[in-house]
C-alpha cells in the first residue's frame, strides 16, 4: 500500500480552511473506501491517504472542490 499526501493553499482555497477535518476523512473512506488523516494549519490543509491508487482520493478531493 503506498501514501499519497495533498498539501492544499488554504489562502487561494478558502474552503480549506473552513471545511471540517472529519467530513473529509470519514467522507474519503465512506465514499471510496480510502483511508485518510486530515489536519491543518493556518497556510495549508494536508491530507494523507493510504491506498494502492492516489487517483481515487484526488478525484474525491477534486469533487469536494479542494483540488
């Protein structure tokens, strides 16, 4: 299993700052069976997946609008 890690500007995507931590982990495992960890900090929101295929967890994370 690899790890994929998304660092996302939260200054040019203020939906990374406001968005909750919990909805994108438990929504990245309900929605695609990925595992993820979420935590942020004033510049960036990082989320960190394990899962044999990255692309599952960016398209989740592109359709939430993050990426």
């Amino acid at each position: 299993m690899h790890t994929a890690t998304f660092e996302i500007n939260i200054p040019s995507n203020p939906l990374a700052g406001r968005i909750n931590l919990e909805d994108i982990e438990m929504g990245m495992d309900a929605d695609t069976g990925v595992k993820a960890r979420a935590s942020r900090d004033g510049m960036a929101l990082i989320v960190v997946v394990w899962a044999t295929d990255a692309a599952d967890a960016a398209n989740w994370l592109q359709k939430a609008g993050l990426i």
